[in-house]
C-alpha cells in the first residue's frame, strides 16, 4: 500500500455552460505568457522597445503551435491514419498531442518572418527569449498531468504518480513515475543556467539559444527513456531519444563554431531602439549590459580634455604676445615716437 502519491485530477475538463476550459489549453495558455513576458524583460535590458517580443510571438505562437501537432501526428499517425483511426482527431489539439521538437522548429520560422519584418537579427531574439521558453515548457507540462498522460514506469517512491484506470484507451491504474515533473523541474533549471550563463559570459548571436536547447535535450534525452506510452524505436531506442540526442550535438557545435566566429555580443538589436536602463539601473546603450553608455562617457572625457589642451593652447599664445621681448621692444619704440612728434599747427603763429 502506498503510503504517500501524487494524486491525479478527476477530471482534465470543467465546462463553463456549453464551453469547456480545459486544464491541458490552460497550462499552455500560461506557458506562453510567462515566456513573452520574461522575454520582454530580457530584450529590454539588451536594449530593444518593449512590445517587441510580443509583436514577434504572434507569428511564432500559431507557427509553433502547427508544427508541435505536426510533428506528434507524424511520429504518432497510427491514432489518427492507422486502422481504426480518426483522421479528424488530429486537429483536436486541446486533447494532447504537441511534440517541442516541431514547435521549436516551426515556431523559429515564424520568428524568423516576424523579426524580417522588424529589422531584427533572429540570433537575438531566440537570445532573449530562451530562458522565457523554458519557463514556459515547465508550466506547459502540467498539461500531461490533467490529461493523465506521457507517466513513466511503475514506482512506489513518496512522489510517484497516481493514475486512474480507463479500460476506453487501456489505460491501467497505478503509481508511476510523474515523467511530466521531472521535465517540470529540468526546464527550470534550464531557464536558471540559461540565465546565469548569459549574465556571466555575455552570451550572443544564438549561444544562449543553443545552450538552452542542449541543456533541454540532455535532461529530456532521460526523461524519455523514462516513460511507458507507446512510441516508436529505432536501435532499442525510443524515437525521441535519438532526436534529442541529434538536436544536442547539433546545438553543441553551433555553440562552439559561433563563438569563434562572432564573438562578444549584438551592438545593436533593434534600430531606433531607445537606451533602457538594465537591472542594476545603468544605462543600456545599443549594446548590451551599458556598453554604450560606457562608450559614452569615454568620449565625453576626451572631448573634455582636447577642449581643455586647446583653451591651454590659446592662453600661452596670448601670454606670448603679451611678454615677448621683441614685440615689447617695437611698442615702445613707437609710443616714444609718437609721444616726440609735434602734431601738425603747433607751431607759432607770430610773424617777425
């Protein structure tokens, strides 16, 4: 007998009259404003307008969104076009249903039309936003647990998981490992590193993007292991498996090239963008973390004293005008001249 679980909702669905809220649109709902919010933040801070990433997400939420159903329908088609399948159950995406791998991809072409469209370089968007994203997956997993979905292996340890039977979709109750909370705390460890690192290290175009997506693969590549549901496998391993392991490497060896290849930070973000003020309530110029500010102030300090070298200048050439000896000389020798000439008439007026 288990002496302590985690229990499961009764229900993934509560209808409001005739409209349902259901917990798992809810989860992703919140998800997505918790990372655009934390994206604002962050591209502020590097010097863009806020508004910017929400702007943006309305191209990369719907993008994202296609391509996360996209890529669990493909890799998971026999519900949907296997036999017995319901072909029109594929659009039901508030049942379940949406692979990260796709809604990244998907979701960055989206980005990528909407930062075009603004004049704004990708590598420093996906920057800002990385941290947000990872927020956002920790709080969209809890949508598996309304659905009572993607456990992982029988357990009886004090967190296990509690799921309820249901014969319909051959579903068998019992305590399991709550897959879904692992990934929860992954990513908000994930978002923490993502964040300390690119404070640390100033990371740009695209490094702090990619250590996020290496730094999820390695938790999910586990995690995936972990679970029971059905799935498909190549080489004893589950499909999702292989594909965060490919993804890892991949993201590891953009790190690696694109700090030898642009090192350092974007100098600007976004055009037109106004200096903000970062955390520590410096001025943030073009660049990120007050570079430009910093800049700044250097060339008021030179400007200062050029102009001060240049007053020094002209008051040691009036100096010299004034004590020369030479000119000394010449002026004085004219003043006595004028002082011995006679001005014209004054001399006598009397005849003999």
């Amino acid at each position: 007998m288990d002496l302590a679980f985690i229990p499961s909702p009764s229900v993934g669905v509560v209808h409001l009259g005739p409209i349902p809220l259901r917990g798992y649109a809810f989860c992703i709902i919140i998800g997505v404003f918790v990372g655009v919010w934390l994206g604002n933040k962050r591209w502020v801070q590097r010097g863009g307008r806020s508004g910017t990433v929400a702007d943006i997400a309305v191209w990369a939420v719907p993008f994202g969104l296609i391509g996360g159903r996209l890529y669990h329908v493909i890799t998971t088609y026999e519900p949907y076009f296997g036999p017995n399948g319901h072909p029109l159950d594929a659009f039901k995406v508030w049942e379940g249903g949406l692979g990260i791998w796709g809604a990244v991809a998907l979701g960055a072409v989206g980005a990528w039309i909407g930062c075009r469209r603004r004049g704004i370089p990708l590598p420093a968007y996906a920057d800002a936003l990385a941290p947000g994203l990872a927020l956002g997956q920790a709080i969209g997993r809890w949508g598996n647990w309304f659905n009572q979905e993607l456990y992982g292996k029988p357990t009886d340890v004090p967190w296990a998981l509690e799921i309820s039977s249901d014969p319909a979709i051959g579903r068998i109750g019992g305590t399991y490992h709550p897959t879904f909370l692992y990934e929860c705390l992954w990513c908000i460890g994930v978002a923490a590193l993502v964040m300390w690192a690119d404070k640390r290290f100033r990371l740009g175009h695209g490094r702090a993007f990619a250590l996020y997506v290496a730094a999820y693969c390695a938790g999910r590549a586990w995690i995936e292991y972990m679970r029971v549901d059905e799935a498909h496998h190549i080489l004893g391993l589950r499909l999702n498996v292989w594909t965060a392991l490919i993804v890892l490497v991949l993201a590891v060896a953009y790190f690696v090239i694109s700090a030898k290849k642009a090192p350092g930070r974007e100098a600007v973000v976004e055009p037109g963008a106004q200096p903000a003020e970062d955390a520590d309530g410096e001025t943030a110029g073009s660049g990120a973390d007050g570079d430009g500010a910093e800049e700044d102030k250097v060339s008021v300090e030179k400007t200062a004293a050029d102009d001060g070298a240049a007053e020094s200048g002209a008051e040691e050439a009036e100096t010299s005008a004034e004590d020369g000896p030479g000119d000394k000389k010449s002026g004085d020798a004219a003043d006595a001249s004028a002082a011995d000439a006679k001005p014209a008439g004054s001399g006598s007026t009397k005849k003999s």
